[in-house]
C-alpha cells in the first residue's frame, strides 16, 4: 500500500490498512516484509533497480544491490575485512545516486491490541546499517508509532553508523533499541533514510537483516508462577543431594 505523505491522508492510509486484510504479523517474528532486500531481484547500483524491493514504498533512488557485485565497485560484500552479517544473504539496501532516499512501510499491529489494552507489550528494533570506506554517507531506521487517528505516540530511532565507527571500512554495524510500545499503538511506520554527504554521485548509504519482534508484558500472575517454578525445582534439586 502507498503511504501518503500528508498528515491528513494518515489516517485513510490507517483505515484502510486496518479494514483491510487481517494482520499476518504475529508475537516473537520479525514484522517487517522483505527485511533483508531479498525478495527483489538485486540490483548492480544503476538507476534501472531503483525500488526493487517488494513490500517498501520508495523515494529517491532506494534500491537492493547484490553482495556479488561486492568490494570491487565498492559497495559491500561478505568477506573479513569488510564487517556485516553473517547471514547476509543475496543482496542489501543502498541509497542509488539521489541525496536522499527513503523506503517505508506501514505496519498493522493489530494483532497485539489486546496485549497492548493489558500488562503492554516490548519491542525490539534491530538492523545492520552502515557506508563506504571513509565517506560520511550513511543510513538510519526510523519506526513511528500511530494511534487509530494517525496521532503520532512516540518514535524510535536507529542512529547512522559513522564511517569512525567502522574504522573507515565499507560495510555494516549491528544497531539495535528496545522498549515498550506506546499503549494505543495500532500502527507503526518504518522508515530508511541514506543520505548523501560525499562528493560523490553515489549515495554509499547501506542497510541489511532488519527487524522488529514484538513480545507481551508477561503477567505480574505469570512470572510469579514462572519463580515459584524456578524455586521449587531448585528445592527439588537439594533434597535429591
């Protein structure tokens, strides 16, 4: 689904979303579709692959880019020297040649409404994120959460991986953030932002293995059920000695 950019079509693009299919997406999985770029066909950096990635709404020139292209046309690529994840599949995102590029998608939470009206519900936020050689272009994740009326409950943020931080290495740092969902969450929108601050054509932003999993608040009932557990085992355990 197209997600509009003016704030007064936010709460269409929510209807509609909500109304439509029911949430596929589920406690303790990742929510994000096409998380590691891998549903498209990659790309080799030209702007005939801009948005090749099934499941993301793109600005810019937002586009998946295949590891084979690799370290010699200087994009990332799976080797010691070039830090990333281990399971880095076939391709990852990059920003093409535009200052800025974007790809977003709007994720129904329904499906953790009723945990969220009860004891809430944790977030983990996570992705490989990362740039080129000693250049300052970089990627950041952005997740936004939204009541029934497209009212805005907080934001979380990944921040951009410095070329220090990678010792001024092309590739990829794990980055994550945790906490509780806003209670009324219904919605989230996910964003990728590369940003071009080089002199050069190519916006060296990159990003891989993203990930949100959602997991609800156990019960004040159930961890003390879950300790009285742990206890008596230990108990057991030291009349058997």
């Amino acid at each position: 689904m197209q997600i509009p950019s003016a704030k007064s079509a936010l709460p269409l693009a929510l209807c509609a979303l909500l109304s439509g299919a029911p949430a596929s997406a589920q406690f303790a999985t990742n929510v994000i579709v096409n998380a590691g770029a891998e549903a498209g066909l990659g790309g080799d950096g030209s702007s005939s692959f801009v948005g090749n990635l099934p499941g993301w709404d793109v600005t810019g020139e937002m586009m998946g880019i295949a590891y084979a292209l690799g370290c010699p046309a200087g994009y990332p690529c799976t080797t010691p020297a070039n830090p990333g994840p281990a399971n880095a599949g076939f391709n990852h995102f990059a920003g093409g040649n535009a200052l800025v590029s974007t790809a977003s998608q709007l994720l129904n939470l329904s499906f953790a409404s009723a945990a969220l009206a009860g004891d809430g519900v944790r977030f983990a936020l996570s992705g490989w994120l990362g740039g080129y050689a000693s250049q300052s272009d970089s990627m950041s994740l952005s997740l936004t959460w939204f009541s029934p009326l497209g009212t805005v409950l907080g934001t979380t943020t990944l921040a951009p991986v410095t070329a220090a931080d990678r010792g001024n290495a092309t590739g990829l740092l794990y980055r994550e953030a945790s906490g509780l969902v806003p209670t009324g969450s219904v919605a989230a929108r996910l964003t990728l932002t590369a940003t071009r601050f080089g002199n050069g054509s190519s916006n060296d932003g990159y990003a891989d293995n993203l990930s949100l999993v959602l997991t609800p608040v156990p019960e004040p009932a159930t961890l003390g059920l879950f300790c009285a557990g742990l206890l008596g085992l230990g108990a057991l355990r030291l009349r058997r000695r």
